[in-house]
DNA sequence: GGATCAATTGGACAGTGTCCAGTATAACTG
DNA sequence: CAGTTATACTGGACACTGTCCAATTGATCC
C-alpha cells in the first residue's frame, strides 16, 4: 500500500484518485504512529504515493489538516440521544467528557496544536458543544453559566488529555483517575454553585 | 543595541560576552514580541549580534532554550512566605496558582510547549509544587492526595492560560474570571472530598 | 609563558512548508 | 458528441529551519 516501489508511476497531469478525506485519514494514520514530529507533508505525500504538492489541492495549510484530523477524531465520541440526555442529564455531560477524553488519549500529540490553536471549531467539536450545553441546561445549570461551565470542562479534557502522553513521567491510567476525580469536582460545584 | 548596522564585527574565535542568562533573557523578549513562531536560533542570533551556532555554546537545544524561558518566567512569580501558608493555607495555594496564571498569561505561546513537554521541571516550577504540595497538606488534603490535587490544579492553570491568548475568540478577562471560578470548585471539592 | 579549555565564526547538511508554471484528466456545456 | 473550463497532479524551485564540524581566537590555570 506504501507504493515504495514505483517511485514515479504518475506524470504532471495524470490523477491519482485522492480526496481530502483520504488526505485526513492517512494523515491520522501517520500521527498515530510516528506521532506529530513524524507528520511531514513530504513524508504524507511518500505514504500516498504522491508528490508533496498534491497535498495542497485538497487541504490548504498543514495548520488546516492537523485541524481536520483534530476533527475527524471527535467525530469517534458517541453522543447520547435525546433521551439520555432528558433522563440524567449529567451522566451525558460526563459520558461525552469522558468519551471525548478517551479518544483524545490516542492523539496526546494534537493537543498541543489544540491549544495553540484556541479550540477545535469543526463540526463534531461544535456538536459536542452544543449537546453538552444543552445537558447542562437540563442539569440545571444556568443558561449564561453553562458557557462558562463548557469552557471549563473542556479545557480540563485537553488539559489532562495533553499530559498523558506514554513517555511521561506520570503512567497514563494515574493521569486518567485524576482527571475522573477532576470532572467529579468540577460537576459537582457546577450544579451546586447557585 | 540590536546592531543592524556592523554585520560582521567579529571574527571567529573571538568573544562576544554572551552568557546563559544573556540568551534566555533575549529569547524570552523575542518571544513576547514576535510568538513562538518568530523564536528562530537565527533571528535570535542577530539581535544578540551573534552567529547562529554560538548559541549552541550556552544551550543545548532550541527545546532546552524554551524550557529556561518557561523557568524564566516561572521565576517571577512570589511565593507566599511560611507564616502566610501556615496561617491561611488555602488562601496560599489560591494565591501561588493565580499568581502562575497571571505570569503565564504574558505568555501564552509557550503553553503548548509546556503541555508538550509534560510539565516543567526547572527549579522555579519545582519550588512552587513543593510549597502549593506543603499548604495543600496544611489545609487539610492528605499526602496521597495533595499530589493530585496539584496536578489537577496545574492542569487547570496551564490550559486556560493556553486558552487565553488575545487574538481568541474569548476575551482574557473573560478566561481568567472562567479559570478563577474553577479554581474555587476545585479547591472547595478537594478540601471537602475527604 | 605555555598548555588547556571554552566561546565564537564560516560554512555546510538535511530537512521543512509552500509557491509557480506547466500538463493531463475529469467535468461541464452546447 | 465536441469544445471549453475547471481541477488534480508533477517538476522544480525558494526561503527558510535546527544543528553539526572544523578552524580560530580569547581566557584560564600552572
């Protein structure tokens, strides 16, 4: 599937069937395994059997494929139905945290450019958002404080995702209690703190 | 003092006077005025008036550099005295993590290195968690877990700091008043969770 | 005063992201 | 179905980046 062989299969012109999808998806491949120092437009374009350059015809920056990825990775968390949500509303709240968190662990590396970044604004990010505001708001936090509340939440999820990374001094599942033990505390207070 | 004029003044060999502090101290004003993406060993070389490689005789790696620069800044922020932490431990904790944050947030480019480099180990940031982890013992939270209670706290700190800067969609003041309130629900659940 | 160590420079190496000009293919239009 | 237009892709380059090696000079120590 690398196409290490055939180094030039394709002259200036000739399609070689790629989608920005498809850019996405090897782009996530490439940054699960050689992590976010190993995510090279070059080396992503070798992977696709590609010439560097065609990248830039289906993603415009390597800024705007890194969010895509970023993306593309919460669209994996699992949101609640309507109806878990109605029925106990911060058990949603902590699900999609949790789930988000989760997923998040297998990309440690993207969180940095998370941050730097201000926040993920694609499509399942805004998703997220906007279910868990609603959880909030059935939970009984007010309108205008649940904004706030999100904002926490989320910070506290990329935060503690952000320091999970396996090499670190701190083994992964301590860091995972931790953060549980955070989001307790954070909800608890949240609902209470009227 | 930038010596734009005189491009070449000195041969090899001879000395420029520069020193460690000398080159953090100047990294750390590139980088309040141009980011993290204006930090180049080169363009930081040029306002030292100074080659390229003769940083690499006072720090051995850009990483390292940015690591002193974080230590740097960190150093700057005043550490409660004994009689205050033992008079008002929690009072203390509040006062050391607002205080980072407040440093942190001139500096909002570094976080994302920060959070890369799992936490930072010089020894200004290794006082503050030792001093935080004796008022968090003062103030009634047991030693197994002090030491998640700072780790959540510095979680909490570095992310909206990371989440601050100015040119986001959210005003800082509007961060910090978040980071503030989430720091009460943290600190009021860690005392109490017992 | 002579030897040793550290700071500094010139120059280079191997990368990086990204742009510009072509070319061939696919899609659209009449 | 023919002709035009938009788009995917390549070759090749540009302007960078961090970092290493060898040579040279200044400071330091005995």
């Amino acid at each position: 599937m690398y196409s290490l062989s055939m180094p030039t299969a394709r002259g200036p012109g000739q399609r070689a069937g790629l989608d920005r999808a498809a850019v996405v998806a090897a782009a996530r491949s490439v940054l699960t395994d050689a992590g976010y120092a190993g995510l090279t437009m070059r080396g992503l374009a070798r992977h696709l059997g590609v010439a560097p350059n065609a990248l830039y015809s289906h993603v415009g920056d390597k800024t705007e494929l890194v969010d895509l990825v970023l993306d593309d990775v919460l669209g994996e968390v699992t949101v609640p139905d309507e109806v878990s949500v109605h029925r106990d509303p911060l058990a949603a709240v902590r699900s999609i945290m949790t789930a988000s968190f989760d997923v998040l662990l297998e990309h440690t590396d993207l969180m940095p450019h998370f941050l730097a970044r201000q926040g993920a604004r694609g499509d399942h990010a805004v998703r997220l958002g906007e279910v868990t505001l609603e959880a909030l708001a059935r939970a009984g936090v007010e309108a205008a404080d649940a904004e706030e509340t999100l904002r926490v939440l989320i910070v506290t999820t990329v935060g503690f995702a952000a320091f999970a990374p396996a090499g670190g001094p701190v083994p992964p599942d301590e860091i995972r209690a931790s953060y549980l033990r955070a989001l307790d505390w954070l909800l608890a207070s949240a609902v209470n703190d009227r």
